[in-house]
C-alpha cells in the first residue's frame, strides 16, 4: 500500500493494549495528517504514555493497528530502523547520553545508525543545536546543562535522525517553571516549520496556542477531541469538564 | 596416571631444591629498605603498621646480636631478599594474568547476565553462582587436576605448566565476581538510557557497546580494583597446590636457615611485601569511590 500526503501520516485505529490484566488503552483511535500538531492530555494514569509508546513501538498492541506513513507498525516484518527514521521520540527525563557532550549526543545516531559521512553529520549537527538556541555549549556534557538545556539537546538529537514526526512525552514535566517557556518555544518553532508532532502535555495555555488538535483520554479512552476552542469552551463531557476545572 | 599435583614437601627432604643464591654484599642496607617502603605509603595508617613492624624487627635483631655470633635477623631476611622478591614477581604476575583473564571472561558472562535471550540469561547466572560461591582454594585444586599437562593443538603441543593451570584457577572467582559486578552496573542505569538509544535506530548490540558499557566503566572502577587487591593476596594459595612464589620460597629459606626465632619475623616480612603492595591500592580505590560518589 502506498502512502500519499492526503493520507493520515499516522493512523491509529481501535488500539487496545494491556499490561497483564491491567487493560490500559480500550480501542483509541486517532489521525494525525502532515504537518498537524495534536496534544494529548488527561488525567494520570490514563494511557498517555502508553499510546505514544505504541506508536513508535516501544511498547507493543494487544488489538488494533496504527500505521505510519502507510506501513503497520505492530508487524513482525516490520524493519525496525525505517521506522526510527520515521519517527523521533523526546522523553520526559530527557535521556541524553551523559558520557557524551552535547554535540556527539547529537551526532552519534546519524553517524553509527544511518552510517553519514562525519563531516555532513557535524555540520547538522552544529545548525541544529544554534536551532535550538544552545549555540556555545556544544561541548558541555549534560551534567553540565540545566534540564530546559538537556531537553533541547534532546530534542535536537533527535531532529538528527530528520524524522516526519515527532513524539513528545510530557517533556517539560520535569523542568523549572522558568525552563518550561524555552523548550515550548523550540517546540513550537518546530510546528511552525510544519513538523508532524503528537505532545502528551500538562501546559494548557500551551496545548491551546500550538495544537490543531486536542484529545482528551481518561481511563484508556478517548472521551472527547476537537480544535482548541471549541474543546476549551464548549467541552461538554462532565469529565473532561472535571479534569479542566482542575487544571486551568 | 600423571598425578600434577604437587603436595608441599618438606624442603629439608628435598635437598638441591633451592637455587643458587648467593647472599647480599652489602648488609648496611636495612635502612634503605625502610626509606624505599616509605616512599610507597602516603597515610598515617600505613606508617603506622610499618613502623610496628620494624620495632618488633629492631628488637629480634637487637636480642640475638646480643646474644652473640648468629646473623642478626634484619641481616638474614636481607640475605633472602632478592629470593623472596622474586617470589613476590611469581605472586604478582599469576594475579595480573588472573585479574585479566578473570576480568575479560566476567565482562563477557555479565553481559549475558542481561541478555534478553532467557536460557542464557539463566545458564550465565547459574556459572556465575556457581563459581562465586566456591572457596578458592578447591576450585585451584580442581584446575591443577582436571586440566592436562599439555594440549595438542593441530599436532603442535602446548605445554601447560602447574603455574598457568593456578592462573586459570584464580581466574574463576575473579570472573563470577566480576561478571556480578557487570550485571549490577548494567541494571543500574536508567531504562531510559536503553529506551532513547532505541528510539534512535540503535540496535540491541549498538547499544551496549556505545551506550551502555561506557557507562559501567566508572561504576565498575573502584570494586574491580579493590578484587584485584584480594586476589593478590589470595596469591599464596597456589603454593599448596606446589607453585612456586613467596610463601613457597619463604618457606624454603626457613628450613635452609633452621632458625626457629626467624619463623614470625619471615612471615611478617613476607605480610609487609603484599602490604606494601596491595594498601597503596585499597587507597586508590577509596578515593575514586569517594569522587564518584560526589559527582553522580
Ligand atoms: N511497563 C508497565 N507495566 C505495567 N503497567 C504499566 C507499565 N507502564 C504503564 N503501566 C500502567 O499503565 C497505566 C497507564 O500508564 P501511562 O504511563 O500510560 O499513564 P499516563 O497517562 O502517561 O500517566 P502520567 O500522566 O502519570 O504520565 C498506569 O496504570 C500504569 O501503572
Ligand atoms: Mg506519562
């Protein structure tokens, strides 16, 4: 099957995982078209997390199928690696590699992955940190950067890879208030690039000024989606109400 | 049947066993001996033991030169210096060769201590248990026993002396130690470093090598330093299984010299050689483990 843009970049249709008999997601279904910006919010423990694992298959499916660009990515022939070159994924606890500096956390996956030439590599490498404003600390290891630092590090490794979408785990969650806003920004820079994203977020304000899209879950399901306004406003469901009435 | 096995003979029953060794010119020299010992230790602690060593020494040889024609003490483990020294070589090459082999075997069984295929895993922890938990001193027994003098390789021999079977020896417990020491350091780094690599296109393999080992470098530090410390000492061993090295020699110039009162003087002396050796070590790993502890 082939995949043109007027096909949802990533399709996933009646997911259902578990984790022994704890049943997690029951049946979530959502698309996500190019160059769309979608958030996911909801209270904790309600899937989140698990759903955005699925998608680049950290995590695997008991029923359903998502697809990316066209192609199943909860099948055994899968190759694993094209997938990775699809899809980018930054963690809530940033994960950079702490024995690296910035610079080669960011080199390293294009360079021993996809196998680039080093000086192609390099020379990305450098814009994409200037891109997400670290210009000067391409030699400081993480230990060395604050959390909001780690992060767009983060980020930019995994910009590297020149992924269609990218996946952000609540990746302020563990930030400073005062480090939250510069990781927002690069992120919505990136949107404003036209980047496929799906952000799992707690920052409401955030979530309503970037996202063409907003799903609420609660227990494994999605309860209510819509555009920003109508979802903030006009939210009809008592439990979306509920959750908001607590958040904003 | 060959029998390698060489149980301790009394010396005194095996004449012509010593080599030649002709005694030290010079016998001014014990103060040189002192002066370069201390040189090696920086601690209080250290100086302290060596200094109640050589008062106790001091004494022994003041009381016999009293006494009156013998060789004082101090003059006769001079005398058996350069044997002893040579013996503590012995002691210090069979513990590199053990911490090496021991080291590259246990890195490797760690590895598959965590490997995501489960009958490895299990049948990597059970050797590892199984050699951990044990004593020493049978496992040498078993090396000198059940492996052959020599081992025909495409019709070339290759000797394989009692020295290099105690090396092999050693090198079991030092293995299963280290190959603990690798599983912890792997599963004490966070999931997430395993997650990003993964989500990065590294593979399984890619990971561990570039992402993972690296960082067990420093955690596996201090403990792999401090093992080889109690391997040397567990060096000695390998003359009840009859290779030569220190005790063994020490043992042997005791019986040439048939001096009773020299007994606890040329174990102290023999305990002074690891000491100088192995404490310097231990204070190395402290600290090491004291700066890694403040910067992680
Ligand atoms: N590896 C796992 N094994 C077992 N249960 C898990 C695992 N991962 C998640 N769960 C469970 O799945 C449920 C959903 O977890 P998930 O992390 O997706 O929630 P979340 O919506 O991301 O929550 P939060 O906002 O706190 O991050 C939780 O009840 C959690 O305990
Ligand atoms: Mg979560």
């Amino acid at each position: 099957m082939s995949w043109s843009e007027d096909k949802p970049i990533v399709s996933i249709k009646d997911v259902k995982k578990s984790f022994g008999s704890l049943e997690v997601l029951k049946g979530v279904s959502i698309d996500i078209m190019k160059g769309e910006v979608i958030c996911i919010i909801g209270p904790s423990g309600s899937g989140k997390s698990t759903l955005i694992r699925c998608i680049n298959a950290l995590n695997d499916i008991q029923g359903g199928s998502i697809t990316v660009e066209g192609r199943e990515v909860h099948d055994e022939e899968l190759d694993k690696l094209e997938l990775r070159k699809k899809v980018g994924m930054v963690f809530q606890q940033y994960n950079l590699f702490p024995h690296k500096t910035a610079l080669q956390n960011v080199m390293m996956a294009p360079l021993k992955v996809l196998k680039e030439p080093k000086a192609d590599v390099e020379k990305r490498a450098r814009a994409l940190i200037k891109k997400v404003r670290l210009e000067g600390k391409e030699n400081s290891y993480p230990g060395e950067l604050s959390g909001g630092q780690q992060q767009r590090v983060a980020i930019a490794r995994s910009l590297a890879m020149r992924p269609d979408v990218m996946l952000f785990d609540e990746v302020t969650a563990a930030l400073d208030p005062e480090t939250v806003k510069e990781v927002l920004v690069t992120i919505k820079d990136l949107a404003a690039e036209g980047m496929t994203c799906i952000l799992v977020t707690h920052e409401m304000g955030f979530a309503r000024e970037v996202a063409d899209h907003i799903y609420f879950t609660d227990k494994g399901v999605i309860v209510e989606h819509g555009a920003p306004e109508e979802f903030f406003d006009k939210a009809s469901d008592p439990r979306t109400k509920e959750f908001l009435s607590q958040v904003l | 049947m060959y029998l390698p096995l060489k149980l301790p003979q009394n010396p005194e029953q095996r004449p012509g066993y010593m080599p030649v060794l002709l005694p030290m010119k010079s016998h001014a020299a014990p103060v040189g001996v002192g002066t370069m010992v201390q040189s090696f230790l920086s601690t209080k602690m250290g100086l302290f033991v060596l200094a109640a060593f050589l008062i106790s020494l001091g004494a022994a040889s003041y009381a016999q030169a009293a006494s009156g024609a013998q060789l004082g003490t101090i003059a006769l483990l001079w005398k058996w210096t350069p044997l002893l020294a040579k013996g503590f070589g012995f002691n210090v090459l069979i513990s590199i060769l053990s911490m090496a082999i021991g080291t590259v075997l246990g890195v490797c069984l760690g590895i598959l201590q965590v490997s995501p295929n489960g009958i490895i895993r299990r049948v990597a922890w059970l050797v590892t248990q199984f050699f951990r938990n044990s004593p020493w001193l049978v496992l040498l027994f078993y090396c000198i026993l059940l492996i052959p003098f020599e081992i025909e390789v495409f019709g070339t021999t290759i000797p394989f002396p009692g020295w290099l079977k105690a090396v092999i020896g050693l090198s079991l417990p030092v293995m299963a130690y280290m190959s603990e020491y690798m599983r912890g350091a792997i599963q004490s780094l966070p999931s997430g470093q395993w997650e990003s690599a993964d989500s990065l296109g590294f593979s399984r393999g890619q990971t561990m090598r570039m992402v993972i080992l690296p960082q067990t470098v420093k955690r596996l530090l201090p403990p792999w330093m401090n093992l080889y410390a109690v391997l040397t000492m567990a060096t000695p061993l390998v003359s009840i299984v009859g290779v030569d090295e220190i005790m063994s020699f020490a043992r042997a110039a005791l019986a040439s010299e048939n001096r009773v009162d020299l007994l606890i003087p040329m174990y102290l002396y023999v305990l002074c050689w690891f000491f100088i050796y192995c404490f310097p070590i231990s204070g190395l790993t402290r600290r090491l483990e004291n700066r890694f502890a403040v910067k992680s």
